[in-house]
C-alpha cells in the first residue's frame, strides 16, 4: 500500500497492451469525406489509435484500435 500502486497498476496496464498490440498497426481506411488512406506501421512502443474514420500512432493503451477493430470498421 503506498503512493507506487496506482504507477504500477497503470504501467501493468500499458505493458499489456503492448503485448497485446504486438503487430498491431494501423489499416488502410475511409474518412468521413470519403478519402482514401493506406495503411501504415507505428514505430516500437506504440500502437494504432483513433477511430474508424481517422488513425494515428499513440502510445495511450486506452486509445488503442486493434487489427480487429479495424477490420469491424471496413465491414460497415
């Protein structure tokens, strides 16, 4: 008990997600205007972020937009 457990509960949660995102970049997709956008790769230490319609590399696990998400994206 202490001042460190929130600290480690948050880093415990981004090394997760890290795991978790491992590959995990972002798809090609369709803003709300319509334009097309290739996909890209995040460099180490971050992931995927954003929305279906627009994408970004971040390091916040809580932003975090997995392959799957995005491919749920495409499908509507």
């Amino acid at each position: 008990p202490g001042s460190g457990w929130p600290l480690a509960g948050t880093l415990l949660v981004a090394v997760a997600a890290s795991m978790v995102a491992g590959g995990e970049d972002c798809l090609w997709y369709v803003d709300r205007n319509g334009s097309w956008h290739p996909g890209f790769d995040c460099e180490f230490f971050t992931f995927c972020c954003g929305t279906c319609h627009q994408r970004y590399c971040c390091r916040d696990p809580l932003r975090l937009l997995t392959e799957r998400q995005q491919r749920h994206c495409l499908a509507f």
